[in-house]
C-alpha cells in the first residue's frame, strides 16, 4: 500500500507542475491579449515584443509556460497508464484524455497568432488537412481556422474562449480532486520567470529564398509525414492512432500493457519523423 501511496503522489506531483504552468499561461495569456490586434497579426506581435512595456517578458513567459504545461500534461498522463491504477467511467476517461488534442490546437493557434512565416505556413497547413476530410472537412475548417478567408480572427477567438472553455470542460471533474500549491512548484515557477527573461521567443519573418519552413516542434513530425503520404491520411489518420489507443484503453491490465507500448511505439516513430524534418533545415 505504501508503494502504491508514493506512486499516486509521483502522479500527483507531475499533474501539479503541469497545473501551476497553465496557471501562469493564463495569466501572462490575459496580458497579451490586451494589446493583441487579430487583425494585424505579425505587426501586432513585433509591438508587444519590441515597443509595448515588458511586452517581450510576458509574450516568453507565456510561450514558455505553455509548453511546460504541455510536457508536464503528457508526462503526467504516461505515468498514469504506466502505473495502471486509473478508475474512471469510460466517458469520463474519454473526456479527460480528450485534453491532449485540445492542448496541442491550443498550443497551435498560438503560434499561428504570431502571424510569422511559420504561423502563416503553420495556419495554411492546417486548413488543407482540415478540408481533406471527407463531409465534415468544410464545417471543421470555418469553425477552427479559415485563415484564408478571415485571416486569424476565428483562430483568435478559438485560442482565447473556445478552446479554452473546451478544455476547461474536459479536465474540470479531475481537477476539483486536486489542489495545487505554489509553495511545493516554487523551483519550477522559478525556472519559468527565468526562461522569460533571459530567452525571448523566436520570430521568424518572411525571408527571400527559403526552401523549407519548419513549424512547430510537435508539428514537425506530421510535417514531414506529408512528404510521403496522402493529407489526410498524414494528417488526419495517423494522428488519430494514439488518440484512439488512449480512448479506447482496455480494463484489462494485460491488455493496457500492450496499448501502451503501441502509444510509445507511436511516439518514438513520430520522433524520428521529427529529427528527420529538423535535419532538412
């Protein structure tokens, strides 16, 4: 039982960062919203970096904080499934485990809004795989993106409210059973302030000649996917593996044992993909 106990806290543990990250992307999130204009994207961007006071510390802070939230997200979920000891209603485990996609559109409209050339290319991208879904690709794109047509607006509105509210929805019943605490985080809240300090965030404007556009770090395996398989089978299908191997998680501990090791299977194969489109750089 006393094992058991210190298993339940190493989860406990990993979910608290990962909570104290969002607190602090929120926050920072807020800020620069009001000073964000949807409707000049890059121009905006450049003046909260260059011009808005501490325009630079938030906009780092926020980007940092939101991906720790996102390591910290899947690394508490990992060891969850390694330790096999979840007790949840299937629809309850579907809705919490639902928080990861809804994590990774979160973290990739944000880049979007930054209104670069990867945003921009990141944005156009996205809408193709969108509209390659058969019947629901039309409806999917114009609720989500349609950054061809209304530029970054409804991908403004979905990173702030949507998605959000979406999210909210999706991790609440799990998070009243937790409470975290800035005074057991306050290395990783440290280590956070620090990054914004000294590492602002990259901005990459449009440049004559370039030949390759790398996007997001956890989009650069489905990036390079589409080098070789069908959009929507590169970015629809594939994507979708995992996600369907966590939703439909078996109660049998034989039978998790196996789904986890397809899911890491995935995900060491979805690395590859990614160093394979980092060395095109």
């Amino acid at each position: 039982m006393a094992l058991m106990s210190k298993e339940k806290i190493v989860a406990n543990r990993w979910g608290g960062q990962a909570l104290i990250c969002l607190f602090i992307s929120v926050l920072s999130g807020i800020v620069l919203s009001l000073q964000y204009n949807p409707a000049e994207p890059f121009y905006s961007t450049v003046v909260i970096e260059l011009i808005a006071p501490f325009g630079s510390f938030w906009r780092a802070m926020h980007y940092y904080s939101s991906q720790a939230f996102f390591l910290l997200l899947l690394v508490h979920l990992l060891v969850i499934l390694w330790q096999m000891e979840y007790s949840y209603t299937r629809s309850a485990w579907i809705r919490l485990s639902a928080s990861i996609p809804v994590t990774i559109l979160l973290l990739f409209t944000g880049y979007v809004l930054r209104g670069d050339v990867t945003g921009e290319s990141a944005g156009a991208i996205a809408e193709h795989i969108a509209l390659s879904i058969p019947v629901l690709g039309k409806p999917l794109n114009s609720l989500l993106f349609d950054v061809m047509a209304n530029g970054v607006k409804k991908v403004y509105a979905n990173h702030l409210i949507g998605l959000m509210v979406l999210g909210g929805i999706c991790v609440w019943p799990h998070l009243r059973r937790y409470t975290a605490y800035y005074r057991n985080h306050y290395i990783l809240i440290m280590t956070v302030l620090l990054l914004s300090v000294a590492l602002p965030p990259s901005m990459e404007p449009e440049k004559v000649g370039l030949t390759h556009i790398a996007g997001p770090w956890f989009f650069l395996g489905l990036q390079e996917l589409l080098r070789f398989m069908p959009v929507f089978w590169a970015g629809v299908v594939v994507p979708l593996i995992p996600l369907a191997a966590l939703f439909l998680l078996p109660e049998q501990a034989r039978k998790r044992s196996v789904t986890l090791i397809m899911i890491i299977v995935w995900l060491l194969g979805y690395a590859i993909l990614s160093v394979m489109s980092l060395a095109r750089m």
